[in-house]
C-alpha cells in the first residue's frame, strides 16, 4: 500500500510537474537519476512528456531505455511497464505514443498483458502515431503520421494507416546524423 503510495506520487510529479519544466536539464536528471531511465549522449526528451512506469528501471526489470542523439518530440506518450528500448538517431514526432502494456480481451477482468516495445536505430515516427504492446519497429523504417502499429514493421519500410501496412520503402544508403538536437527554449 505505501508503495504503491510512493509511486502514484512518483508518477503524478514526473508528468504533471517534471514535465513541463523549461530546463532539459533538470527533466533529464529526474528521468534517468529518479526513474532510472537510461537515456544516450545527445538525445533530447522534450517538454510535455508523459511516462508510464512500474518503479525505478533496474536490471531484470522493464523500463525505458533511449539511445544516443534520439529525440522525442512534445507531448509524446512513453511506456515502460512492459519494457520500452528505442535506439540510436531516432525521431520522434509529437504526440506520439508508444505503449508496452494492454488487457486480455478473453478475460473477463481484462488481464494486464505486457509485451516490450523495440524501436531501431535511425527510425522517423511521424505525428500521432500509436505503437501498440509487442511491436518491433526495424532499423531506418518510417511509421506515417497517424499510423496504428499492431506488429513488426520490417526494416527500410515506410507504414501507414490502421492498422499500418507498407507503403513504401526507404534508401538503405543512411547516412548517421551527427548533430545533436538542441530544444530551442529549453
């Protein structure tokens, strides 16, 4: 019970409060000193995030894991409770949300089900995108604007849609970014 006290309270200031401070630097040491969210050089979570935990990310435990020169966009949603890893020169888009945890249809009390979230490196997820619990979003892929993504999105594949189905593809001849996202107010 106190526990579970500690983490509504936890929660309730890391989006209501840590989230909409204008310093990245404050709301990145919360995230990853206070959440345990490990979070790669030159990537940047910008303001209006909103994060679902379970606890403070340890090994052996789901959390959310960010890799280098990543950004995730304003209002975007977060899940870690069933595991959430996202690599390297990703884009995230705002309002995104990526959710790791859902309910059992064929149980009658909806069962929690928990299924991670794997999103490649150098993968561009466009505005109000949904990524649903179990997805894999291979390496260079692009999700479209408004996309619902149900499963596994191949690499270099452009999805869109709902649920998401290939549209296109993306040049295999990627280039790594090397800038480092600088938030222009924060």
């Amino acid at each position: 019970m106190k526990e579970d006290l500690i983490l509504g309270l936890v929660r309730y200031v890391t989006n209501y409060i840590i989230a909409r401070i204008p310093v990245y630097a404050l709301r990145h040491a919360w995230y990853s000193q206070v959440l345990g969210m490990r979070i790669g050089a030159g990537s940047a979570l910008l303001m209006g995030l909103f994060v679902y935990i379970r606890g403070r990310s340890r090994p052996g435990k789901s959390g959310i894991t960010i890799g280098r020169r990543t950004v995730v966009n304003q209002q975007c949603c977060l899940d870690g409770r069933g595991g959430l890893t996202i690599g390297d020169n990703v884009d995230i888009s705002p309002g995104v949300w990526i959710l790791t945890d859902g309910h059992d249809m064929n149980d009658p009390l909806f069962g929690e089900v928990l299924a991670p979230v794997t999103i490649g490196n150098h993968v561009w997820i466009g505005s109000r995108a949904l990524i649903l619990p179990g997805a894999t979003i291979g390496e260079g892929a692009v999700v479209a604007a408004g996309a619902v993504v149900t499963g596994n999105v191949e690499p270099y594949t452009v999805v869109g849609g709902v649920p998401a189905r290939p549209i296109g593809t993306r040049s295999r001849s990627l280039k790594p970014r090397t800038r480092v996202y600088k938030p222009p107010l924060e």
